[in-house]
C-alpha cells in the first residue's frame, strides 16, 4: 500500500511540473483592434485554461485536442452561447466557479476570434449570442 502511495504522488507531481511548463508559454497576442472584451478574453484564457488546453488551445499534455483551430470539436456546441454553457458547466475542469459569468463571456469572444468566427472588435453579450460555431 505505502509503494503504492508514493507512485501515485509521483504521478501527480509530474503533472502538475508538466502543466506549469506549458500555462508558462504566452497566450498569442489578439489581433489589432481586439475589443477589450477580447483582450480580457486572452489574459483570462491564460490564467484559467492554458493550463490544460496549451497556449494554442491545443497540444497539451492535459487535453491534447484542439479547443479552436483546424481539427477542432467544438461546433457540437453550436453557437457562442451553447460554448458559453459548456464553459458555465464544467470549465475550468478543476473549479468552474473560478471564472464569473462575464469573464467566461469574454473567453468564448477571444475563443471565437480564435477560431474564426467573429472579428476582433466583437462585443458579445453576457451570455453569449446565437453567433454559429464552424
Ligand atoms: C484542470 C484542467 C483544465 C482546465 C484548467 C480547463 N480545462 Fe477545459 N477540459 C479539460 C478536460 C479534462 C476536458 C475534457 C472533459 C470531458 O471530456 O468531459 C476539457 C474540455 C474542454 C472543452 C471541450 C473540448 C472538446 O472538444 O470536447 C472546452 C471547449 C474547454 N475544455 C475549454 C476550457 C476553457 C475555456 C477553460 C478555461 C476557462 C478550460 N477549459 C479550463 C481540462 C481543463
């Protein structure tokens, strides 16, 4: 039982250096003429999900896949708002009350600029909007 204990702290160690290597990268800057919403977006991105989704939203060694970008899964979510749910549900993955309702708004706007959807000087209500997720 004990052998066993430490192995399983040894796992988790690494994990966590693992994911501090990659939150430690620098969210891409949003392009020029981003909203503040936008900028809010990327800086919260940066503090809450690039820990688990990488810098890119992709690659990272929690959730490999892509969060936007060619290869991506997240039309199943619709629209900015369907993602905006999801979001409100479940993300951040380790505590989703971190983030408030108008910070999560903003990550789906800079997601959504990310991913090609909207421009950079979009102002998403608190919500999100029907706006279609390809
Ligand atoms: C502690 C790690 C962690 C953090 C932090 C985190 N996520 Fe996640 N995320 C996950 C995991 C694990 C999944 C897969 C969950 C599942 O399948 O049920 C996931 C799934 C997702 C998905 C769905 C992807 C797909 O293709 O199905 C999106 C979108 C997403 N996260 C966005 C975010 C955003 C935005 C944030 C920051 C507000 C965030 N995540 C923070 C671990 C994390």
């Amino acid at each position: 039982m004990r052998a066993l204990g430490r192995r399983a702290t040894a796992v988790v160690a690494v994990g966590v250096l693992a994911c501090s290597a990659a939150a430690a990268q620098e969210v891409p800057a949003p392009p020029a003429g981003a909203s503040e919403q936008v900028l809010s977006g990327a800086r919260l991105y940066q503090q809450h999900c690039a820990l688990c989704h990488g810098p890119k939203g992709r690659d990272a060694n929690v959730f490999p896949r892509p969060i936007w970008g060619p290869g991506h899964d997240i039309a199943k979510f619709g629209s900015a708002k369907g993602l905006f749910e999801y979001l409100q549900m479940l993300m951040p993955f380790d505590n989703p009350a971190k983030v408030d309702d108008a910070g999560k708004t903003a990550i789906v706007a800079y997601m959504l600029v990310r991913n090609g959807n909207v421009k950079a000087n979009v102002s998403m209500p608190r919500g999100g909007d029907q706006t279609g997720i390809r």
